[in-house]
C-alpha cells in the first residue's frame, strides 16, 4: 500500500521494448501470460518440494526466457536485443549480494546478542506447546510483522507491475495514463515539451516526427542503441508532438482512449530516451536545459508508472492468502532443517531483522531483492554464529533450487513464448 512501484516498473523494464509499447497486441498478451505461467509452474513445484525458491529469481528468469525468444524469433535472431542487459545486470547484482548480506549481517548480529544480552531465555529453542516469554514475543512480533512488511512492499510489487502492463494493453483508456494528474503537471508537461522541442530543432536542424521518430527513439532505448543526430532529432519530434497534443488540454481524461494510448507511447519514448542520454552524458550541457529535461522526464514517468490502490489490495491479498495457505513447508525447511538444531528466539529474530533491513534498502533502490533468499541465508548465518551448525542436505537441496531457478525458467518462459507466436502465427491472429 505504500509502495512507490519502483521495484514494480524496473522489473517491467526488463521487457522487450516494441512488447512493452504494444502490450495490447496479441503477441504483448502472449508475452506477459507466458512469462507468469512459467514463473507460476516452477514456484509451485518447489513450493510442492518444500524448498524455499526465489520468487524474484522465478519472474526475471522468465522475463528472459521470453526476451531471448523474442529477439531470436524476430528479423535480427541477435541475444543482445530481447533484453535490458543492463538493468539485469544491475538486477542480478541485487539478487546474488543480498543473500550474503543476509549471512553475514545476521551472523554479526547474532553474536552482538549474545554479547550484549545474557538472559539465557532468548537463546532457547521454543518448547512445544509452551508460548515465549512476553517481553521475547513482543521482539519477534515486531521482527515477523517488519519481514512481512517489507516483503509485500518488495515482492508485492512484482505482481503489481505486471497487472499493470496488462491492464494497460486490454483497457488503455482507462489505465494508459494517470488519470489523477493535476491540470498544473499537464501544463508543465506541455510547456516543458514544447521548450525543449524548440531547443533541439535550434541545435539539430529539422525534427523528425511521426513513425519514423518512432521507430528511431525505439530502436534507441534497446540496449545497442548508440546517441546519434537521429536520435536528437526524433527526440525533438517527439517532444513536438507532446506539446501539441497536450497544449490546450486541462486533464488526461479529456483526451480519447487512443489518444491516451498515443501519449503514453510518446510519454514513455521520451522519458526512456532522455534517462539513457543523461547516464551516456550525452544531453545539451547547458544547466538550465538539462534540468528541464530531467525534469520532462519525471513527470512523463509519473504520468505513466502508475498503480492503482485497487491493484495494491488484491496483490496484498493475494499474497496474505498464499502465505495462510501454503506456509508449512516452507516454513518448516528455514525453522527445523536448515540448522542442526530447531531454530531459537534470537536466532529467528536476528535472521528477520536482518531481512527486513535489506528488503528495505532495495525498495529504497528499486531494486527487487528475494526475500527467500536473505531470510534463508540469515537463518544459515545465525546457525554458523551460533556454532549450531547446518544440515547440509537440506543446504544442498536449497542451494540447487537456486542455481536451477533461473536457467529453467529462461528456458520455461522461452519455451511458452516461441510457442504462443507460432499459434499466433498460425491463427493469423494481431
């Protein structure tokens, strides 16, 4: 619910362009529906396993599976074009650090409480049938509502994103654009469009506008993509072309259902190029100038990263009613078999604190961090700390899921998408 969606669109970024910028398209529906399927099956099955795999691993595993598919399958057969490498190299780093953050932290927390704290009450494994003591139930309700938090505001958002881009494809008049923004951010959209639009065409020469500024401002987003005089001048075009539809509107809801489609094409062009010349250095060097067009590019991205609250609640359901219902064997892996020895108070709430503070610091970066993974790894460091020592089969097996999880989802969510396109293909469906 207080999510920022940061996590949810820089997952989304991972995506195909030309399928993000035509999701309503058959093939943009047989993308995102592959993709899920494939994450679904294979969370399910270690699900079934008892083995506590990575959900984030799942979903990215697939959105390259289906990228790789993509690219392969289109007129180019290239493996760098059907992925963001980028940012899934920026992703990956993510999901492989945090994992030994969760190790190593919780281990030095843990040895901090037995330092710091000698009530031997806190270093006891619970009693069946026997609750805690009040003052130690009070510390881990605090830790497991803070893991929970911090997992519906990190994990939550994957879905949430993902919804998104669908809603976006079947119903773009209503969930194309924000349509809560304010008549002053459509002004200043307008104005800022326009400014700068003038700026290039002062700098570049003549514009170039419609498809071809498109085609141009697509193909530069890709990870290839080179800054050029084209790329500038579609650019211009661009913002041109946002100005005009936007001058004399007062609100995105008075614009019809294919024009918002338009805008948000448009929005999203513009924002993506803008961002990735900033990070090559390649914008006018004025201070003035590119502030404006950071600033253009902040408001496009917020009136087109959007989620609406209904989306937030049934993600937040969702994953409050998979957690009820399928709990207990993954729930008995990290408390009875990961260690020797059953999990004690502080050991359980050290590997949780720790969970909690790294999921944060990636919503913070808006980058997804796998939940299992850090609580896992935590739980393994407060063993190693504890001098409990670890179950290595049960090691063994978790640490497989994991290796696994990403080449077979890639090859899973490959798989169903080459499928889907020659099904498509063969019904002659668009």
């Amino acid at each position: 619910m207080t999510s920022t969606g940061a996590v949810a669109f820089g997952i989304v970024s991972l995506l195909p362009v030309e399928l993000v910028l035509n999701v309503g398209s058959a093939a943009g529906f047989a993308m995102v529906f592959s993709l899920l399927i494939s994450a679904i099956v294979w969370n399910l099955g270690t699900w079934w396993l008892g083995l506590p795999a990575s959900s984030s691993h799942t979903l990215i595993g697939s959105i390259i599976g289906v990228g790789l598919a993509n690219s392969l399958l289109g007129p180019a057969h290239s493996v760098t074009d059907g992925v963001n490498w980028a940012k899934a190299q920026e992703v990956g780093i993510a999901l492989l650090l945090s994992p030994l953050v969760g190790f190593a932290v919780a281990a030095l927390l843990m040895i901090v409480l037995k330092i710091a704290i000698k009530n031997p009450s806190l270093f006891t494994a619970p009693e069946k049938g026997k609750a805690p003591p009040l003052w130690i139930r009070g510390i881990l309700m605090l830790t497991c509502t803070g893991v929970s938090f911090a997992h519906g505001s990190n994990d939550g958002q994957k879905g949430m994103g993902l919804i998104v881009l669908i809603l976006v494809g079947i119903l773009p008049g209503t969930y194309a654009l924000n349509l809560a923004t304010d008549q002053k951010t459509v002004a200043m959209l307008a104005t800022e469009a326009s400014r700068i639009s003038a700026v290039l065409e002062q700098q570049n020469g003549e514009p170039i506008t419609g498809q071809e500024a498109n085609n141009s401002l697509s193909k530069f987003i890709k990870p290839e993509g080179k800054p050029s005089q084209e790329v500038t001048a579609s650019l211009a075009g661009m913002c041109a072309d946002i100005a005009t539809r936007l001058g004399n509107v007062t609100s995105f809801e008075t614009l019809s259902s294919a024009e918002r489609s338009d805008v948000r094409t448009d929005l999203y062009l513009v924002s993506k190029t803008i961002a990735k010349l900033d990070k090559a250095g390649a914008l006018d060097a004025s201070p003035e100038i590119l502030e404006m067009e950071r600033s253009l590019a902040k408001h496009a991205e917020d009136a087109i990263d959007h989620i609406p609250l209904w989306v937030k609640i049934a993600v937040a359901l969702a994953l409050g009613l998979g957690t009820m219902i399928g709990y207990k064997r993954i729930v008995r892996t990290v408390g009875e078999k990961i260690g020797k020895s059953h999990l004690t108070y502080a050991q359980g709430a050290s590997a949780e604190a720790v969970a909690m503070g790294t999921i944060m610091i990636g919503d913070h970066f808006g980058l997804p961090i796998s939940t299992t993974h850090v609580l896992s790894s935590g739980v393994a460091g407060t063993m190693a700390a504890n001098g409990s020592g670890v179950q290595m089969d049960t090691v063994r097996n978790i640490l497989l899921s994991w290796v696994l999880t990403l080449p077979v989802c890639i090859f899973l969510g490959a798989l169903l998408f080459a499928g889907a396109l020659n099904a498509i293909a063969l019904l002659g469906v668009r």
